[in-house]
C-alpha cells in the first residue's frame, strides 16, 4: 500500500524521528533558558506560541492544501469587511 500512496515505510520512519529529534530540542530548550536564568517563563512561552502558529501558517499556505478554515477581507467602498470561517 505504501508503494501505491507513493510514500516508502522509510520515509514515515525518518519523518517520525525527525519529529521526536525536534520535539526533544524544543523541549530541553524550553527547560534550560528558564532554568538558565536567561529568560522569564512567559518569555519562553511566548516564543513557543509564536514559533508554533507561524511554523503552521507558513506550512499551510506553502503547501496548498485544502482548508476547512478561510479567512477574507473585502473592500466596500470606504469600509472593509473582514471574515473567518471554520467548515466542520
């Protein structure tokens, strides 16, 4: 079946210790710069909220994948209409 979808059983193994690696960084990053007396914990985590939304929303508008959620701002006149839906 991995064959047909295009994707090998090695790449799904690389791709999940990738993950693991990088979660394991962010992690002990998290940890050590609080730690370290470096930064606040609400600075770190401030970081990690940032880092996490942008992260995704280059990724999904990079990819082009369908969404279930849109967002649109049309100009009417000398006003604007603003608009965000969530399909479910």
């Amino acid at each position: 079946m991995s064959f047909l979808s295009g994707h090998s059983t090695e790449d799904s193994h690389l791709r999940t210790g990738i993950k693991a690696a990088n979660t394991t960084l962010a992690a002990g990053t998290l940890w050590a710069r609080p730690e370290g007396q470096r930064h606040y914990p609400s600075d770190v985590l401030v970081g990690y909220a940032l880092g996490t939304f942008l992260s995704g929303f280059i990724y999904d508008s990079l990819m082009n994948l369908d969404s279930d959620e849109s967002f649109s701002i049309i100009p009417l006149g000398d006003q604007a209409s603003a608009s965000y839906s969530i399909q479910f």
